[in-house]
C-alpha cells in the first residue's frame, strides 16, 4: 500500500504535484507540496481520470494505515519521521475545501463536510430518546435539549439520524448497579446490543476509585471483569464521571457529538468513498402511547384520556412523521 506523488502534468496549474491516495479505489488530488510538515497543504480534489497513464514520480510513501474515519482520511506512512498524516474535508471561507496536515501543522483544520443547510453553531434543540423504562432519568435540564420516552431495544439515552435510525445510545450505571452487572454477566450482554449500533457508550456515575472500596465483593474482581470488557468491545468507552451531574453533561456532549457525526457520515462517505457506518444502524424505536396521544391532541385529532387509541390515529402519527 503505497501514497503517490507525481509531478502534475498541467503547466497552468498553481499546484505542482499530484497525490494519489490508495482508498476507494484511488482518490486523486492537486496538491501544493509533497508532504504537510509545519503547515497544512490545500488539495484540490479531481477525477481518478486525471491521474496520467505515465505518471512522473517525485516519491512513493509505503504505507501502515489509510482509512476513512468520518469526514477525514488518516495516512501513516511506514517509516521513522514524519509518519503521522491527515486529509481533512471541511468548509472554510464558505465554501468546502480539503487540506492535508500532519501532528506538527500550526493551524488545524477540523473534519467536517456538512450540508449547506447545516447550522454552523452546533446542534439547538437536540432531541434526545430516553428509554421509557429508565427510572429517575436525566432531565438534561441546563441544556438545549428535548427528551422524548419510547422503549430502546439498547441504552437508556439515543438520538436519531435524519432517516430515523439510532445513530447512538448511552447506558446509565450507578455504581452498585455497575458491580451488580459485572459480577453477574449482564453488562456483557448489554455491551453485545450496544455494538449494534453505530456509536455507543456507558457512563458510570461514580469515581473509578470507588471500585476498589467495595466489601460485598472482591474490587479486583470487578476491575478484571471491566478490563476484559473494554478489550472485547473497545468501540464501546465505559467512562467514570465523578457525580450525576458530570455523568449526565457527559452524556449530553456524547450524544450531540454523535448526532453531527450522523448528519456528516453519509456526505463523507459518498465523497470520499467507503462503506458508510450508517448502513446497518436500527431504525428508531416506535412512539409510545402517551407520545402519540399528545401529537394527535396537539393536531385536533380526538383521542381518550385514558386506554388504547384507535389504529388511524397511529397511522396519522406515522403518516406524519414519515412525510
């Protein structure tokens, strides 16, 4: 696997050098320079065609790595110095551009290809799935943020893509229920359903510490039992916040993080080439009964305080939300 460097056979172009990436069947660039050293190198990104059948050569970087990771590539190229590189797709000065930059480059650019709709603060009013079983939930109270109960196959907190699917979950552990599902074998399974998903978490709301001042039951034992775990599912973090506030700011922050990364992923992966990580996310868990008859009363549509509701208001709701 090998990254090349080619002389760029166009006389009028103010970039001297071709960059031919091994992904996606070979991504090709106009770049300024062979290499980003201490500062980052604009690419222009072009057709594969543009690759000349008899290119001239200026370097062939033997390659450990390049993959995909969102709206970015990373390259780490086999050798002692300067191994370390990353193709960013992002949006400056209004329009999308792509630059190459390694660890030592003065001024990062940030990975992102967003849709020309996309808000450029950030997410407002992030809606967040709470697990409709989750007792004393977080009320994310001192953020932007709107919950809705429904039942999650995985998780107790999730947010959904622009199609629907569950991009990401968080599950909630207070200690005791942390040792108890360690010792008995039911965060294991819980792990095996949270890497369904696309991104997943557990956050613990407790000090990490506070493991080892167990009496009931031996710390080491369920320090072993958390490090075989995050080696088996190493996608899925198990982070330790000191309180309940920290865990659920955490919680927030993961989430919204994960909600960009979801509006971004399909862009990048279309532009830039690879599966995307989206394509086998669930799709969104159904409304509850309580959601549904609050949506029909908020439209006129007659529903009962109490029971069942009748089949064409699920169909209206579904109606809808689909359209």
């Amino acid at each position: 696997m090998e990254l090349l460097v080619a002389r760029n056979p166009d006389p009028d172009s103010s970039l001297p050098y071709l960059i031919r990436v091994p992904l996606a069947g070979g991504l090709v660039f106009r770049a300024k320079d062979t290499w980003p050293r201490t500062k980052a190198i604009y690419c222009h990104p072009v057709d594969a065609d543009e690759w000349p059948p008899d290119p001239e050569i200026v370097e062939r970087v033997a390659l450990k790595s390049c993959v995909r990771r969102g709206a970015a590539i990373d390259v780490v190229a086999d050798r002692g110095r300067e191994q370390r590189s990353q193709i960013v797709f992002t949006r400056a000065r209004g329009r999308e551009m792509v630059f190459w930059q390694s660890p030592r480059t003065r001024k990062q650019a940030r990975p992102d290809v967003r849709l020309p709709t996309a808000r450029a603060s950030g997410i407002a009013g992030l809606e967040i799935v709470v697990d409709a079983h989750e007792r004393y939930p977080y009320s994310f109270s001192g953020q932007q943020v709107t919950t809705t109960k429904r039942g999650l196959s995985c998780g107790d907190y999730a947010v959904l893509g622009q199609g629907g699917a569950v991009v990401a979950a968080v599950e909630r552990k207070a200690l005791s229920d942390l040792v108890g599902s360690v010792s008995d074998g039911r965060l294991r399974f819980a792990l095996t359903e949270l890497a369904t998903l696309p991104r997943a978490a557990v956050v613990v709301e407790e000090r990490y510490s506070s493991i080892f001042k167990q009496t009931y039951v031996r710390p080491a034992t369920i320090a072993d039992g958390l490090a075989e775990l995050q080696v088996r599912w190493p996608a899925i973090p198990i982070v330790f916040c000191d309180t309940r506030a920290l865990a659920e700011e955490w919680t927030y922050r993961f989430l919204a993080a994960a909600r960009s990364w979801a509006e971004t992923e399909a862009v990048a992966a279309e532009r830039i080439g690879g599966d995307s990580a989206l394509a086998d996310a669930p799709a969104a868990p159904p409304p509850s009964t309580a959601e549904v008859r609050r949506w029909a009363r908020e439209n006129g549509i007659a529903v009962p305080d109490k029971g069942r509701l009748r089949p064409e208001v699920h169909e209206a709701w579904r109606a809808a939300h689909s359209a």
